[in-house]
C-alpha cells in the first residue's frame, strides 16, 4: 500500500478542478454542459504576445534562464510597476516564476515557520489557506460580510492580529467577490499593521487590470510606502492577458525575500518556460489596445448575470466591482425541495441541483470559506452565458 506524508492530510484537492471534472463526467453523457466554474478568460491570447512567444523560439530561447527570470523580463516587470503603480523596484527585488499561483506558495514557504498564523480574509481564493498549511502555518480566517462590500475591516483586523500572526493575504479585485479595496481602505489596514512590524502582507493584484465603472486601482505599498518594505506585490499574466496556460506570474518584495523565493525555485521549478517569459515582456511592454474591448464584454456579461439573478428565485447577488465573478447569495433555496424529492441544506446541494438541472457547473461558496453562495465565472461567450443564466433561473423555479 503507498504511504503518502503526512503532510498531504493538510491539503484539499482544487475544489474547482472537482467541478471541472463532474462536468467531464455529464458532457460524456452528451448532455450540454456549460462550466460556470473555471477561473479564465475565454478570449484568446493577443496576436503579438503570441507572434513574440514564436519569434523567441525561433532566436533559439527554448534553454534555461536565470532562475528569477530573464533580465529583460525583470526589467519589463520593474518598468511595469513603476508607471502603473508608481512603485520603484531594483531587479534583485522582483522575481518571475511559472505563475502566480507557486510564487505565493514560494514567498509563504520562505517566511513561515510552525504555528505562525496567516490571515485570509473571506470569501478568499481557493488556494491560500491550503498553502498556508502546507507552509506548516496555520490560516486564520477572517470573516468578512456583504454589508461591508466583503471588505476586511480595520475592526476585524485588530481582532485577528495576535503575537503569532506573520501574514495578512489581500487579494484586490478580489476572487471571489470582485471587491476592490480603496486607497482609503487600505490605510486603515496600515494603521492597524503598525504596531506589528512582523507582519508582512501579501498583495495579490492577480486581477488589478479588470475593474468596472471606472473604479480605481490601489496597492498597498503604494498607498503606505511606509509598509513596503513589509508587502510582496504578486501579480502575472494569466488574467490580464489571458494567459493562464503559459503559466507566467512574478514576485516584487525586500531583496532579502526575493533571494529565499529563488533558491526555493532554483530547487524546483528552476525558471519559468523561456519562450512564455518572451511572450509576458511582449504582454506588459506593448499595446494594450485589446483591454478596453475585453473589458466591455466583460461588463455587458456582468450585467447579463445581475439581470438573471434578479429573475431567479431564491438568488440574490450585488454588483460586482472587478474580476470575472459573481459572488451568489443562495440563501433562499436552503429548505427548499428538489422535484425528486431532496431538501436543499447547502450551497454545495444548491451547486449539485443546478448542474442537475441545467448543466451549469457553478462554485459553492464553502470552497472560499463563506456559505450559502455560489461563485459564478463570467468568462465564457457571451450567447453561452446568456443561455446558461436562463438554465439556472428555470433550474431555481423548479424547487418546490
Ligand atoms: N491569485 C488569485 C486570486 C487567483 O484567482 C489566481 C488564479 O485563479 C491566481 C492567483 C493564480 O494565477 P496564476 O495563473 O498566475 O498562477
């Protein structure tokens, strides 16, 4: 019998990968099935980050780079940073990896040591308090409501902070809610942190370019410059660009952080794909005409999903402010019946029944810590997402 470590008894499988495969499971059946789950853009990677990605293979960049990144990627990167955050970083302060996703892992990995708390704010993404725990941490959640815009506040911040805490997570725009913090906001965090100096925050700014109704972006080491040398900007391609296949993020922090996260990169992923770096220094170097038109579908496909909703009974959801999600207060079907006869008792039998039904995979709100809800993903063709809505408002009339 294969003896796993035990340290695998402190990680889920992706909550979100189980979705993706009992939607496998129906499609085999030829039943239509529209996945409402997966965290990405349908569009397709722009034409010259692709054409750059061709020509690097071409010039013959298919061998190794240096661990943290080619240096005209880091360059891209710190040029990035500085004329869209105003943030100022040396190239030994920022590192590229294969996606956002391990160099979170790598920076918790660097600083955690047994026992010490992280603190994720939710609804938060699926993956942090697993990383936190595998990073021998322990997550300490903190809850956040619909009525404070699913924001932390500075009340619940201090009464999360104990002499154990080492991180806090911000993720704005925010997965799975798309709220997006304000500069005003993230000060009054800042000032709860002062009397913390161990805490280091991490800032997840994986969605920065994907907001609505013009609503401003703001970073914490922006906005307290007197916190940077405590916060780790994470941020990559997979989102603005729609890239996520390329694998693509990067890291900027104190230099002393950055070295840890490559060494621990140095032993296992080694660098990020060669030719996916060429392509990213094409993506954040270039153009960016394609966003404007990307995020008017986006927002046509967020007023489509509101409009459903308020026709479903039973659901209720407010208006996103970033991202590609909506976050479903499913509230109102908890007790109800199913026609064959099953009481609804949570958002995961609410998720069930409406793929039952429909055939729209949607998220349960128990997989980013706050139940009963559903997250919805907006990303798929917009007549795709029309017909999906109109499947979950019949799948919502049908319970008695
Ligand atoms: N952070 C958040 C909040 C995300 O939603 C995701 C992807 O779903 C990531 C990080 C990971 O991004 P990447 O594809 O760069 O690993």
């Amino acid at each position: 019998r294969l003896r796993l470590a035990p340290r695998m008894s402190r990680l889920r499988p992706s909550p979100t990968a189980e979705i993706s495969q009992r939607l496998r499971r129906l499609a085999a059946e030829a039943r239509e099935v529209i996945n409402l789950g997966e965290g990405e853009l349908d569009f397709d990677t722009p034409v010259h980050v692709r054409r750059a990605a061709h020509d690097a293979i071409e010039r013959g960049e298919t061998k190794y780079t240096s661990v943290a990144g080619t240096q005209v990627l880091r360059e891209a990167i710190r040029d990035k940073l500085h004329n869209e955050n105003g943030l100022d970083y040396t190239l030994d302060e920022i590192i590229a990896g294969p996606g956002a996703k391990p160099l979170i892992l790598d920076a918790l990995m660097a600083t955690v040591s047994p026992g010490d708390e992280v603190i994720i704010p939710a609804p938060h993404w699926v993956s942090y308090p697993d990383m936190a725990r595998l990073a021998d941490g322990e997550p300490v959640i903190l809850p956040c409501d619909a009525a404070s815009d699913w924001k932390p506040t500075p009340e619940r911040l201090a009464a999360a902070l104990t002499p154990k805490s080492r991180w806090l997570v911000l993720n704005s725009p925010n997965n799975p809610t798309g709220a997006i913090l304000t500069a005003e906001e993230l000060s009054a965090l800042a000032r709860v942190l002062a009397p913390y100096p161990d805490v280091l925050v991490l800032c997840d700014d994986i969605y920065e370019h994907i907001r609505y109704d013009g609503l401003p972006f703001a970073t914490m080491p922006e906005v307290e410059p007197a916190l940077k040398s405590r916060c780790v900007v994470i941020n990559g391609v997979s989102k603005a660009f729609s890239m996520t296949g390329w694998r693509l993020g990067y890291a900027a922090g104190p230099a002393p952080l950055i070295k840890a996260m490559e060494t621990l990169q140095s032993q296992s992923s080694t660098n990020a794909s060669s030719i996916s770096q060429a392509a990213a220094v094409a993506a954040l170097r270039e153009e960016r005409d394609f966003m404007d038109e990307w995020l008017t579908t986006l927002d046509e496909r967020r007023h489509i999903v509101l409009e459903a909703i308020e026709r479903a009974p039973g659901l209720a959801c407010g208006r996103p402010q970033g991202a590609f999600y909506a976050y479903i207060d499913c509230s109102g079907l908890i007790g109800r019946k199913r026609p064959d006869s099953d009481v609804i008792k949570t958002d995961g039998d609410v998720a069930a029944w409406i793929l039952d039904a429909s055939g729209v995979g949607l998220i349960p709100g128990a997989a980013f810590g706050t139940s009963p809800y559903l997250r919805l993903a907006y990303a798929v063709d917009t007549d795709v997402l029309r017909r999906a809505m109109q499947g979950i408002v019949d799948a919502c009339k049908q319970l008695g």
